[in-house]
C-alpha cells in the first residue's frame, strides 16, 4: 500500500505533487534500496522506482529540481536544455524531512508494527496541467498512463499529501475526493471548498483564510495602517472583499491598492507576461505605501524575481528598498543561483517577514543529513543533482555534466555550505511534511488497532482495506491527536486544518551574502478571534535603507494632540487632513476624529493637547482693581462726609439754606451710601451679598436721584413764586420735596421687593466667561429686573436733567440748576455707557463694571452740586450772605 506525497514546496518553479506512500504488510527488515532512473516521456517527470529486493516494496521519491525559464516552460529537463534550468538545493530538505519521518516510523516497533512504509514523489514543473497528469498517473497501471485502471497492484496507494498551487488546489481535491482517498496539503488550499471535499482534504499550513488574522494582527502591532496588497491568481477575489478587507478596515488599516499577480508559468493562460509585469512594477514604483502584502504560493517569489529584475537605475532600487514585504505561509522564499536571483533576494528579501507553520528542531535530523553522501544512498537519485549544485561540480555522464569545470569526489562536507543552498534548520514547509507523514501513520495505527480488537481476519483484511474501505481511514485521520517526537501536538480542527501557531521569520542578508530566515515572534492562532501575538523587536533587521529604525507605513503623517482629522474626498479613511482644534476644544492623542470639550471647570492649554483645571476667580480686596475700587469708594465716602460735616456746620449760612436745607442733606448721606454700597460688590460671593447688591444700590440711587429731582422742581417753583403778583406760595415748603423724594423711592422700593420676592438674585460661578478662570459672582437671576431698576433711575435722571436744564437761565446769583444739569448730564452718560459696556464685559470685569457706574455717577453728582457751594463756605464766605445771593436786576 503506498502513500501519495505531493511535494511543491520542493521547487520555486515546479509545483511538485503527489508523492505516493505505499505499505507493505510484511515484517519489517532493513534493507538496501537499488534504484535506476530514467526520463520517461517528456513530462518533466523523474521516475525513481525500486527493484524488488529482499523484503521491501516501494518507490523512492525523486523531484527533478529543475526551474526552467518561461521559453522552455514545455520542453522536458534534457542536457540540451540543462543551462536554461536552474537547480533549487534548498528544496533538497522537504524530500529529506519526508525519507526522515519514514525512517522515524519504520524503526519504530511501537506503530505499525508488521507494516514498512514507501513512497512516490511526482514533480509537476510549476505546470498546472502535469499537476493533473501527475494525479492521473496515481490512479493509473504502475507502467501505462491509464486512469482508473488499477489491477492485480499489491501497491496501495494510503493517502497524498500535497503542495499544490493555488490553481490545482481547487481541482485536484475534486480528482482523489471521487475515490475518498485522503489528502494533506502542505502548500495552497482552496479559500472556498465544497463541504463535501472537506471530509478528504486536511491542510497541514492554514490557507489565507485563517492567516489574514494574524497578518492583521502584525500590521496593528508595527501601526501600518496603509498597505498595498498583491494577490495570486486562483485566491478567491470575493473572499477579499467580503472578508479579508471589511476585518482589515474595522481596525482602522486601509488598502493603498489592491492588485493581481500571475505566476509564472502561466503564460498559455494568461497571454502576454509583460503586460502585467509592468502594471504590477508601476503600483510598486507609484504606490505611497511601504508595506505589501503578497498572498500567493510556492511559484509566486519567482514573480518577484522576473518583476523587480525591471529595477535598475539607482532611483528605483531606493524605491524597492524602502518596501517591507509580508509573505503568508504559503509563499516560500528561495534564494536563487544565478546573479539576477541574488540581486532580487538583496533587493526585496532583507527585512521581509513571513509566516511560517511553528516549527522545532527535529532530534536527529541534521546528523542525518550530514551522514548522507552520494555513495551512500545511491538509491537517492535527487543527492547527485543536489550535490552538483551545491558544490558546483560535475558527476561523469550525470544530466548537469559540462555545467562545471571540476568533477565531485562525494566527500565534500555539507557542514560549511551557506544557509542558501540548504537551511540547517527546519523549515515550516519540511516540519509540516514530517508531521503530514506521522499524522497519516497514526491514523492507520489506529485503524489496525481496532481492526485487530474485533478479532477481524488481518491477513484477508490487510491487502483489501485500503481499495475497498479506504474511507474508513478519514474518520481515524480525523480524529487523530498526539504529540511528535519532539512534544509538539499534532490534531486537526472540525473542517481538517491542523491547529498550529505560525512563526515569524525575519529575513536578513549578511555581508557575505548569506541569506537566513531569523525567528523574531510568534502568533498562537489557537483564539482565532484575537491571536496572541509575541514579537522580539530586538532581533528583527530592517533593510538597510531604514537604518534599522522601524519602518513607517501610512497615507499621511498623523495628526498631532491639538488637531483632529478631517477626511479627504474621494480617498480612502486612511487619507485624511489635520485642521486644528477650535479653541474650547482639545484633542489629546494622534489621529483623533474630533475634538472635544474640556469639562467645564478646566480649559485648553495653549496647545489644545490637554486640559488644565481653571482658577476659581472673583473680584477681591487682593488684587489691583478691587484694591483700587475699594479706595475710590472709600475716598468718595470720606469727601461726602466732609462734606456733610461743613454742611451741617455752616447750617445756617444763606448758601446752606438755599434750595431746602434738608434735601441737601438728605442727597448727601444717600450718595454717602452709594458709594458705600460699591464695597458690597467687592469680595467672594455669597447669598446675603448678592441680595443686598442690588437692594441697595437701586434704593439709595432712586433716593439720590430723586432728591435731585426735587431740588431741581424747588429751584422752578421758588422762581415761580417770586415774581410779582402770584399766590402759588402754597406749593412751596417741605412737604412738596419731601413728598417726591417718598414717592419716587417708593417706586423703586417696589420694583426691587418683586425682583427679590420672585427671582432674587444668588451666588453663582461663570465657567465660560474667562479662558482659564471660574469667575464667582452674583448672578442677578432676573434681567428683566434689573434693567428695570436701571431703567427706572434713569427715567428720574432723565427727568431731573430736563427740568434743571429748562432752569438754568432764571436769574439769581446762586443758580443752583445749572450745577444739576452739569451733573445730571454726567450722571446719564455713565448710565448710558454702562450697559453696552456690561454686556460687552465677562467675569469679574462685569463688576468692576458696575462699581465704576456707581462711583463715577455718584462723584459726579458730588463734585457738580456741592464742590460750588462748599468753595463759597470754606474758601470764599464774604460771598456766603444775602446781599450777594439777591436777585440780579435786568
């Protein structure tokens, strides 16, 4: 019975499938292989089979390892065209990961006792259309090309594990699914697989649709969030835009462009190769973006090879140099050896990074290699052309002779050859062919376990199980669970992907041209949802054009704290302008979308990037201007009291009885209070304050105001009665100034009772009112209230003014109405002025405001109506008598 093995990862250009492991129900022996190879039609096909001998049956695997060019694509491997093919050694370890895992079981008496294991390696040239011959010929005669004719075989063929291309992994699962024969895959699988393949197929590397998490989780660790995307051809297109890119853009990464790419060896399908060569070169060149994306497989580093071949002036090799490359799994890079290979790999390959199957070192595999020499497995046909390869040297009549100047003696020590011709360590693409082999031995363990505890006939069932019951191994191959040789669990999930975390390889390039894939992380993808993501930054080595400082990847520089992002038309959201924040508004990170408000004790500080806590304010007896308001007041107050004193002194000089003595002194003590009242303004808030605030600053005003009023009416009315002949004496007197200055308060009274009983005003703190401050102040609650407080004082100044400026002509010496029209005049200037001022102001400015008004309307008040009178007192009293102060005569 044999077991297929499909190796395509062992070639860039050849899509290797199918390789066949067989078993052999007999004791197991060891025994020497001899091996004869030959070219069999002109398939590009190696044929290494076994002679019968002793007790083994088998065929050894033998992949051609030859790339040839695209104009030689059809033409089979032959010493005509030996120059135009190109050697890939580092493939050389999946076919040795294969023999090792084999030899691993079959020394191994603990499974499958009684069974020895071979197998057949197909190798279809990267041509899609040998992938299908190759699988034909599994289904086919061991010697004729005859599909679905397999008689009188004792070659059984268990299982195929292959590394497919992206375009032969939709078809060929549909070839062996007819005969449920199954499949492990190591390369490409389908993005989108009918449910009914699923029960055959088992992917040994997760496809695309499992990686782009943790690629996505890669991009949002490095912050690349503006990336370019190249894709195979064959990776489902409807795939990408419904899934792949939705999740990519819901964690904030944008597409710069997505684009298609043609591998190599597609020519007959796709026509022309230059046309899209340079349309792909153009994005490159063109593209903004200094991350790419390539998902593809196997062939597709040989895309990169032909593409970037087109970069020669300096200009474009800096453009090239300054991209950073993710590859997914799938996508094996190879470093070729020829000149415009090495070129490629030191232009593109440092600083890539890749996912790669998580792998270990395998106990015994590297001495197992070193001890294989040409002449010790002249079964391995594969070792001669390797060996030529790697050591550039002839072998006598071998296909590769005349290709170099020296002949190989087989004793050239694999120990000192470069990590480019064969990796010393394992790779992901090896690793999962060792586990491939050991998953599949397993299975049939425990298929012949069971078999043997229900007492079945063996020796009936062991040549027939595979050809007639050959499903019965998917269900043990599904459920098969164990740890390796070197401890890793080997399982597979519900729809037969092996669970596996990924490596991250860090390609580096090393002054003697070496080229080596370095582990810098790992991405545990047992959470699909979030993968866990570990990463070694110190041990990644970026291209040297970065100068090793970490690679920057997006649309346009972020937008710094203090401005916010604003989209641009027609461009992806990754694309966008930074405008600055408006002043009552912060933005604390990069890139924020908007703006926002500082809480409304705090404020922006000049940056806009942060907000800082306002200082709690009022107009107070500490700082200048309250300090200066307070003196002004008491000044103010000092003078009316003097005045008052000299007043009340010189009582009974004509001056002091002129024009009623007692509303003289009744307008001196309430513009005393005026000014007092002023101080009520300065100081913190509170709620008594606030009240009396306006309660007395509308009271004495009215007071004041309407004594002036009355001494104005009195100056009319005493004018009035002296003139010859009238009898209006009744109207002069007391009781008339007594009985306006009582009603028009009274008035006032009342307004200012309703403003208190209704809404009166309170303690409150402004918080918009100053950047950086919160102001405390008496908040007037009602300002209707108020401007009817303020209105009505200025209706009685209004008054006064028009009655005293109709006076001020009537002769007398001391003409008292002209010193109120002066002052009434100033009196409703200030008043005039202070409310478009006050509502201009903020903060405690509002009261400096109203404090002002008052001490500037009360000192007009006081300097116009007394300063006269108390010079005549005081400086002049020879002019305080009667004779001076008579009528003058016209």
């Amino acid at each position: 019975m044999y077991l297929c093995f499909s190796l395509e990862g062992k070639i860039v250009l050849s899509m290797l499938i199918v390789v066949a492991l067989f078993v052999l129900l007999l004791p197991r022996v060891t025994c020497q292989m001899n091996v004869k190879c030959r070219i069999v039609d002109h398939h590009h096909i190696f044929h290494m089979y076994l002679q019968p001998g002793d007790l083994l049956f088998g065929s050894l695997v033998c992949q051609t390892f030859f790339v040839s060019s695209p104009k030689t694509f059809d033409k089979p491997p032959s010493p005509t065209y030996s120059e135009k093919y190109q050697v890939m050694t580092q493939n050389y370890q999946h076919i040795l990961a294969l023999v090792f895992a084999i030899k691993k079981i079959n020394e191994d008496p603990q499974i499958l006792p009684n069974i020895t294991l071979g197998f057949h390696i197909y190798d279809s040239h990267i041509n899609t259309r040998w992938a299908f011959r190759s699988a034909m010929q599994l289904i086919s005669p061991k010697n004729h090309f005859l599909p679905n004719y397999h008689c009188d075989s004792k070659d059984n063929l268990l299982a195929v594990i292959e590394g497919l291309g992206i375009e032969s992994s939709y078809q060929i699962p549909n070839i062996f699914s007819i005969y449920k024969m199954p499949q492990l895959s190591y390369g490409s699988a389908p993005l989108t697989m009918d449910h009914t393949h699923t029960t055959y197929f088992y992917q040994m590397v997760p496809n695309e649709a499992h990686q782009y998490r943790e690629i996505l989780k890669l991009l949002l660790y490095f912050r690349w969030n503006w990336v370019g995307f190249f894709t195979a051809t064959g990776i489902n297109s409807e795939w990408i835009f419904q899934i792949m890119v939705p999740a990519f853009v819901t964690r904030g990464i944008c597409f710069a462009f997505i684009d298609t790419v043609y591998n190599i060896g597609m020519k007959i399908e796709y026509g022309n190769i230059k046309k899209w060569k340079f349309k792909v070169w153009n994005r490159i060149m063109t593209s903004t973006a200094n991350i790419f994306l390539l998902f593809g497989d196997i062939r597709t580093p040989v895309f990169l090879d032909r593409l970037l071949g087109l970069g020669r002036d300096t200009e474009r090799r800096n453009k090239i140099n300054g991209k950073v490359w993710i590859f997914t799994a799938q996508v094996e890079l190879k470093f070729y050896s020829n000149k415009r290979g090495q070129k490629t790999a030191e232009l593109i390959y440092p600083g890539a990074l890749s996912l790669a199957v998580h792998s270990n070192g395998l106990p015994g595999f590297q001495e197992f290699i070193q001890d294989r020499k040409p002449s010790s497995v002249k079964e391995d046909f594969l070792m001669r052309d390797f060996w030529s390869s790697a050591f550039s040297c002839n072998f006598p009549k071998w296909i590769l002779n005349h290709r170099y100047s020296k002949f190989c003696s087989g004793l050239e020590s694999l120990e000192n050859i470069s990590e480019n011709i064969l990796e010393k360590t394992i790779t992901g693409h090896s690793y999962s062919i060792y586990n491939a082999v050991f998953a599949v031995a397993h299975a049939l363990h425990a298929m012949y376990s069971y078999r043997f505890k229900h007492k079945r006939m063996v020796e009936r069932w062991k040549w027939t199980f595979l050809t007639q019951h050959s499903w019965e191994l998917l269900y043990f191959l599904k459920q098969v669970s164990f740890n390796n040789t070197i401890g890793d669990k080997v399982s597979f999930d519900q729809n037969g992907v092996f669970l596996t975390a990924f490596d991250i390889i860090n390609w580096v390039l090393f002054p003697n041209k070496s080229f080596f894939g370095i582990k810098v992380g790992m991405i545990n993808s047992q959470e699909p949802r979030d993968p866990k993501l570990t990463m070694d930054e110190n041990l990644i080595v970026w291209n040297s054009w970065f100068n090793q400082v970490e690679p920057i990847s997006v649309c346009n520089e972020k937008c710094h704290p203090g401005y916010r992002k604003q989209k641009k038309e027609g461009e992806p959201f990754c694309c966008y302008d930074c405008i600055p924040c408006p002043k009552s508004k912060i933005s604390k990170w990069e890139d924020m979308p908007d703006c926002v408000e500082c809480k409304e004790d705090h404020y922006p500080n000049k940056n806009q990037n942060t907000c800082i806590p306002k200082i709690v304010t009022f107009l107070s007896y500490n700082e200048t201007m309250g300090m200066g308001l307070a003196i002004g007041a008491i000044f103010f107050s000092l003078i009316t009291v003097a005045l008052l004193r000299t007043f009340i002194v010189h009582h009974n000089t004509p001056i002091v009885k002129a024009n009623n003595r007692d509303l003289t002194y009744t307008l001196l003590i309430s513009l005393l209070l005026c000014f007092l009242s002023a101080l009520l303004f300065i100081g913190k808030p509170r709620k008594m304050k606030c009240v009396l605030q306006q309660y007395v600053f509308g009271i004495v005003f009215s007071v004041a105001i309407s004594s002036v009023l009355a001494k104005t009416i009195t100056v009319v009315l005493a004018f009035m009665v002296t003139q010859p002949g009238t009898k209006r004496t009744r109207w002069m007197g007391k009781g008339l100034a007594s009985s306006i200055v009582i009603s028009c308060s009274f008035i006032q009274i009342g307004i200012c009772t309703v403003w208190l009983l209704t809404s009166p005003p309170f303690p409150d703190a402004d918080m918009q009112s100053g950047m950086g401050e919160i102001t405390l102040q008496c908040n007037e609650a009602s300002p209707i209230m108020f401007y009817s407080v303020i209105g009505y004082m200025g209706f009685l100044a209004i008054a006064s003014f028009i009655v005293a400026f109709f006076a001020r002509n009537l002769p007398d010496t001391f003409n008292e109405a002209k010193s109120i029209t002066f002052s009434m005049l100033v009196f409703c200037s200030v008043w005039f002025s202070f409310v478009p001022t006050y509502l201009s102001t903020k903060g405690k400015y509002m009261v400096a405001v109203e404090i002002f008004s008052i001490l500037a309307s009360s000192a007009g008040l006081l300097s116009f109506i007394f300063l006269p009178k108390w010079y005549i007192i005081v400086v002049k009293p020879e002019l305080n008598n009667h004779g001076k102060l008579k009528w003058r005569n016209h």
